[in-house]
C-alpha cells in the first residue's frame, strides 16, 4: 500500500526580531476611525495576553515571498535528498505573492511557484509549478491536492510551500497588524509503499463562503485622516474567533473519523495554525471534549506563536520543521506517531490532515 509521506523539511524564518515594544509609538483607531482612547502600551499588552505574541520576524526590505520560499524549498530538497529535477510539481501557497518593501503592488507574474522553480534551477520541463490561493490553510491544501495527484497516478514526488510577508500590508494604525509576520515552511512530498504505516491517512475540508466570506478582508486604513488609498489586510476579531470554534472541531473530527481514529488519546501531535493562542486552546480543548475528554495535555500542541506570530500559510510548515529538528523545546516526533494538521484561514476555509509519522 502507497501513501503520500513527508520525506523532507525546511524553513526561512527572518532574522529580524520585532518585539510588541516596537508598536508602542503607533497610534491605534478603532475600525470606526475613532482614537482609541487608552496608553499603547494597555493596548499591546492587551493583544500579547490574548494572542501570545511576544514579538514576530519581519523579512529584511531585499528579501521577498518567493525568495524566503526558495531558501526555504532548497533546505526540503536537501533535507529529503531528493533530486530536484526528479520533482513533478511545486505547489505554493501564499494570498499576496511578492511585495517589494515600501510598495504595495502586488506581484504574481509569473506565479511564485515558477519564481521558486527558476531560483532552484530546475529545467524538467515535466516538472510543473502552480500556486494555491486558499487563505491560511492553503499549505495544508497543498498537501491534500499532492495527495490527489499522486493517488491519480499523475505525479509521484512534489514539493509544497507556505511562504508569505505580511508584514508589508498591515495598516500601523490598526490594532491587528500586530499579529501579522513573515515566514516560509516547505516540503517534499512522495508516493511510496509504506504498508500503510506511514504518510497520510485522511484529509477533510469545510468552506463557508456566505455570510461568513468578507470575515478577513483588505480595506483602508482605520486613521481617517490617512492620505493613501493603499489596502491593509483586515478581520473581524470576534466573528472569526465565534466561527473558528463552531467549525474547526468539526473539520478534525471529520478528519480523524475518515482515518479510522476512535478516540483522541490516539493522536500524538495536532499542529494547529497559529492564529492566537486562546483561540487555538479553546478550539484543542473542544475536540477534545468531543470525545469525552475534559482537560488535555498542552504537550499535544506545539505552539512557536509566541516568538514568531501569524505568519499565514508558513506557520504550519515552519513549526513542523522546527519540531522535527528539535528546535521547539520538549516537543518530539517519534515513528509511529498521529499527528493532525489543521487551520483555519479567509474565505472562511478550514481544513485538516491525519498523518502518521
């Protein structure tokens, strides 16, 4: 039996530290455009005990989304040892492609897919790049349509990536950008005979694009006064959270269910998309609840939220690589091992992966 496995990891995290004391001297407005009207510091210290973020890594001005995917895909290769002209696809994930520093033009011609392709020199003509704009769970759903392609017989070895530089379209005048950073997490994936012991086992998705669509959106700046007609990535907070814990359990439910999974003390490792700490904790504890289970150990849940922020797509890949390379502290993977993917992203878009290490 075949089964889609991870057979390398890399990531580019930026080197830039950027701590919650740097947004001290902003001045904040309400989406209304009304000032808040509090100290900035209450305001940033606010956001770090709901969110977790301590601080988050900015790009340096030079570097752009398809180049930290490129340092980011070069260290998967070889990582995996892989041929890179052996590769039959690169799918890449990411909403806003290249942002040069200081503009904000958005750049997807070519695809970063293609960017990435050239940057790692691959002439395989066969070898066929594409991206996948599918808000924060789009690395996710890089795996699940690799998968599809390999169980259709048409691929055999692809390589995914998560990369983005949210950092360059955050309005400083709101609140939000300050869980909002950059980062690039990648992978190889192939088809191979595990017997069923390794690779993905199931996958699940829940897309809820009515009332629930515009809940991540880009508007003007929330300073009224404000001369550019540029747009900043924006959400709406609450509703997010309210959907997010309706409908994200459901989704890992779902997916556990499909991979024959009877009870949660089965699944070793869930890494979830680091969103907001909170919001992540409470969504755990109720798929946990869901199998009778009140309290959990936060072992099962890797978090690097804390000192790197919301980086989209990248935050999955990243810390799962982190983890494998026993960057994240206690956190370990061992064969044998379930472990659940899933996140939650704009459109509204949720999605999950049951894989066995």
């Amino acid at each position: 039996m075949s089964n889609t496995v991870i057979t390398g990891t890399g990531a580019y995290l930026p080197t830039e530290v950027v701590t919650n004391a740097a947004f001290e001297q902003n001045e904040f407005y309400n989406e209304d455009g009304s000032r808040i009207d509090r100290p900035t510091s209450d305001i940033v210290g606010k956001l770090e005990a709901i969110t977790g973020i301590r601080e988050r890594r900015y790009a340096k001005p030079e570097l752009r989304s398809s180049d930290i995917a490129a340092i980011a895909a070069q260290r998967a290769v070889e990582d995996s040892g892989v041929d890179p002209e052996t590769l039959d696809q690169i799918i890449v994930a990411h909403n806003f492609g290249d942002i040069d520093s200081g503009s904000f033009q958005l750049d997807m011609l070519p695809s970063i897919a293609s960017r990435i392709k050239y940057a790692l020199g691959i002439k395989n003509v066969h070898c066929i790049p594409y991206d996948v704009i599918f808000g924060c769970p789009g690395w996710i759903q890089g795996l699940i349509q690799a998968d599809a392609f390999f169980k259709a017989g048409v691929a055999k070895r692809a390589l995914v990536v998560g990369t983005e530089t949210l950092s360059r379209i955050v309005d400083p005048h709101d609140r939000d950008a300050m869980i909002f950073s950059d980062g690039a997490g990648a992978t190889v994936v192939e088809y191979q005979e595990t017997g069923g012991r390794q690779g993905i086992i199931a996958s699940a998705g829940i897309s809820h694009a009515q009332e629930d669509t515009y809940y991540l959106y880009m508007g003007s700046s929330n300073n009224p006064e404000a001369s550019d007609q540029h747009k900043y990535i924006k959400m709406m907070g609450r509703k997010i959270y309210e959907y997010a814990l309706n409908n994200v359990p459901l989704a890992m439910k779902e997916c556990l269910d499909r991979a024959g999974v009877k009870h949660i003390s089965e699944v070793s490792k869930i890494f979830i998309h680091q969103a907001n700490e909170k919001m992540d904790e409470a969504i755990i504890k109720r798929l946990f609840r869901m199998y009778d289970v009140r309290d959990y150990d936060s072992n099962v849940a890797p978090m690097n939220i804390h000192d790197f922020g919301n980086s989209s797509v990248a935050t999955i890949p990243t810390m799962y690589d982190m983890v494998r390379r026993g960057q994240l502290g206690e956190h370990q993977l061992h064969t044998g091992d379930l472990v659940l993917f899933a996140s939650i992203g704009a459109g509204m878009n949720i999605n999950a992966v049951a894989y066995r290490y």
